[in-house]
C-alpha cells in the first residue's frame, strides 16, 4: 500500500457543479497537507495548504482535513471549464532536511460547459 | 519576476546516451527540489539542495543519476547511460524557505524519451 492513495479518474462533471477531490494516507507523521494543480504539460501549482485538521477556504476552493480518519479533502464550487486539470494532494511531516514532500497520483478532472 | 525554467523542455535520448537536463530557480531562492513524474503518476522526490550543498539524494533511482547546484543557483541534473525506464518528466521546483513547510514553485518540466 502506498503512503497516499488517490483515484487518478477521471472525473466528468457538469459546469458549475460542485467537485469533490479526496486523497487517504497511512503515515501518521504527517502534519501538513497541500492540493497542486497541474494543467497539461505544465508543472504543478500550489491550490492550497493546510496545517491542521479543519477546513480552509479560498474562493471557490476548500480543503478538509480529516486527520483521525487520514482522509483529505479539496472542494470546488461552481466549477469552470478552466479548472479541467490534474489535481494532486501532496503531504508531509515535520520539515526538516531529512523529510520530503509525498504526492498522490493525481486525479484527472474535466469540467463539461 | 521570472519563475523556474527548465532546459529542453523536450529530450529524446536513444538507450545509453548520457543527459543533462538544466534547471533556473527563481532568483534568491535557496532551496531546491528535482522530481521525476512517470506517465499518470505524481512526482516523486529525486533530490534536494540548500544554495549549493546537496543535503538529501535519497530519491535518486541509481548511481547513473547525478546532480549539481555548484554556485547555488542553477542546477543540472545528469543522467548517465539512458534506459527506457528512464522515459519521464523530470520536474525541477525552487523554494524561498530554508526551513519550515513553504511553497515550492514548480517549472514545466522536462519531458525525457529514451527509445
């Protein structure tokens, strides 16, 4: 089993649907977690960080983190054409120069106009 | 300003050919990160430099992999005597933060083809 888990889709939805992206982990050293979005042939950009379990919202965008369940969450609201990307959760413990950021795989996201 | 570049942007090597693949941080920024995404997956750490110290290898796939940051800005990950597995894209990212969880800004990528 890897250290995060994610399903890499895809997921079709309708436009100004809500989105719901999920990752589960198993390492329970890590403390803070991140959502990327990349777009085809580009690199990855920070969406979101978060620190602690709770929600956290920025615009159309909230991340959850569940920590007793090692379960997190990104939420989209009203949906766009625009946001057809890869989303990747991303974790990792304390940061120190021995510990490194884990990815999820990806999940690929196409929003239908 | 500038964000990270990466240089090709597109490499196709035939099996056993030795690659350089460059990257430019952004300007000051002290930390920095190389990553190999394969087809469908997430990027997975490679190595990591602090200005020109390599303080963390651990991710790098074998002995043929070898990476540089000599003046603490540019660097330039080699790969030697290319084989098909080698075939991805090697992502270069750049962070102000020394320590502390902070942003890591992510260039396009190097997509490498090893036929």
């Amino acid at each position: 089993q890897k250290e995060v888990e994610q399903d890499p889709g895809p997921l079709s939805v309708p436009e100004g649907a809500i989105v719901s992206l999920n990752c589960t982990y198993s390492n329970s050293a890590f403390q803070y977690f991140m959502w990327y979005r990349q777009y085809s042939r580009k690199g990855p950009e920070l969406l979101m960080y978060t620190y602690s379990s709770g929600n956290k919202e920025d615009g159309r965008f909230t991340a959850q983190v569940d920590k007793s369940s090692k379960y997190i969450s990104l939420f989209i609201r009203d949906s766009q054409p625009s946001d057809s990307a890869t989303y990747l959760c991303a974790m990792g413990g304390e940061w120190n120069r021995d510990d490194k950021i884990i990815f999820g795989k990806g999940t690929r996201l196409h929003i239908l106009p | 300003g500038a964000g990270v570049s990466q240089s090709p942007r597109y490499k196709v090597a035939k099996r056993g050919q030795d690659v350089a693949l460059r990257c430019d941080p952004i300007s000051g920024h002290v930390s920095l990160f190389w990553y190999q995404q394969a087809l469908g997956q997430g990027p997975e750490f490679l190595t990591y430099f602090q200005n020109e110290a390599q303080l963390d290898k651990s991710g790098l796939p074998s002995d043929r992999f070898f990476a540089e940051r000599p003046e603490g800005s540019v660097s330039t990950l080699k790969i030697q005597r290319t084989q098909q597995e080698d075939s991805a894209v090697y992502l270069c990212a750049s962070s102000l933060v020394v320590q502390g969880p902070g942003e890591q800004f992510f260039g396009p990528g190097t997509r490498l083809t090893v036929l």
